[in-house]
C-alpha cells in the first residue's frame, strides 16, 4: 500500500467530484450546471488516461 500513485487518486477523487457535480445540478434543475459538470469529468478522464499512457510508456 506504501505505493501510492498520487496523481492517479487526485483524478480519481476529482472524477468523482464531477460525477456528483452533475448529479447535484440535475437536483437543482441546472442543464449549465450539469453540462459544465459533465464537460470537466470528460476533461479530467482524458486527462487521467493520458497521464496512465505517459507512466506505461515511460517503464
């Protein structure tokens, strides 16, 4: 467990966050809302994959 990736469970616990993000904003009735949401999750799973190809390419 002492390996820990930290930007991996940064992106994830942010991943997560977004998802939320949109739940919340279909609470509330915000399509903006729950668009942003959904466009910052896209964001940071593209992000979170690029960032897994660099490290596998790199070892």
């Amino acid at each position: 467990m002492s390996n820990i990736k930290w930007p991996f469970l940064f992106l994830a616990i942010a991943a997560v966050a977004c998802m939320g993000g949109v739940g919340i904003a279909i609470s509330y009735r915000s399509i903006i809302g729950a668009v942003f949401s959904l466009i910052a999750f896209i964001v940071v799973m593209g992000f979170g994959f690029t960032l897994k190809r660099k490290y596998k390419n790199e070892s």
